[in-house]
C-alpha cells in the first residue's frame, strides 16, 4: 500500500482519537477529577466532534492528494456532510428523548425503572461541530508532510 494510502487510513483514525482524548482532558478541567477509562474513549457527544474532525481530515487528504475536481473527493465531501449532519441533527434528537426519558422515569418512581439511566449527552452543539471541522481541517494539514 503506498504512504499516501496509508495516511488516508491512519491519520481520520489518529485525527477522531485525539479527539476522544482531548474530550477526557476537557472532561478533568470541567469536573476537576480524572477518569480515564475506555468507556470515557468511547464515549459521545462532546468538544470537538470527533465524527466531524476525521471526516473533514480524511476530506481535506483526499483533497490534497486527488484534487477538488477528482470524484473521491465529491464522494468524501458527501459522506461529511452526511456524518456531520447526523451527529449534530439526528444525534441532537435522540440525546434530547434521552434525556426526557430519565426525567420521566425520575417521575414514575417505580423501583423496577429506578436503575434506568441511560446517558443524556450523545449529539453535538454546533459549536463542537465547527470546532470538529477546524481541528480535522488543521490535523490533516499538520500531518501531511509526514
């Protein structure tokens, strides 16, 4: 596989998963306590979007190495706007019912539901998309060269 292949493999991955880690890292400024476990890795919603940062790095690669005018480009640039969408529209909806969800089985009380708590933060406010964007953008230029 040729280097430029495998920069278009690796860094969208390295690029989503300094975003995961940097979200821990804003996790322990804001909470003032450090738990760093896979869940925590995994975990989503949050500052940046890591959905956006490695589609719009693995965008602007493709960009770089392809062209604007080459087809991969056009199917990548779709594809972004498709995964950036549902993780700030789609993915808004469900964290908003998830939320309603704990509030209304707070209210019902029953001792059976009682152990229900499902997480309340799964989409992205558009600032941590645009934020998602930038730091893809500014990653995939930073790393190009390597």
């Amino acid at each position: 596989m040729s280097s430029n292949l495998w920069r278009l493999f690796l860094l969208p991955y390295l690029c989503g998963l300094s975003c995961q880690l940097i979200k821990i890292f804003n996790h322990r400024i804001m909470k003032k306590k450090f738990n760093f476990t896979l869940n925590n890795l995994l975990e989503l919603g949050g500052m940046p979007s890591a959905h956006s940062a490695a589609t719009i790095s693995l965008t602007t690669l493709i960009a770089i190495y392809y062209g604007i005018n080459s087809p991969l480009f056009i199917i990548a640039l779709f594809l972004s706007t498709f995964i950036i969408g549902e993780a700030y529209v789609v993915r808004g909806v469900i964290s908003r019912h998830t939320q309603l969800l704990n509030k209304m089985v707070k209210i019902n009380g029953k001792k059976e539901l009682a152990e229900v708590n499902l997480t309340g933060r799964i989409g992205h406010t558009p600032v941590e998309v645009i934020a998602g964007v930038i730091f893809g953008l500014v990653f995939a230029l930073a790393f190009i060269g390597i």
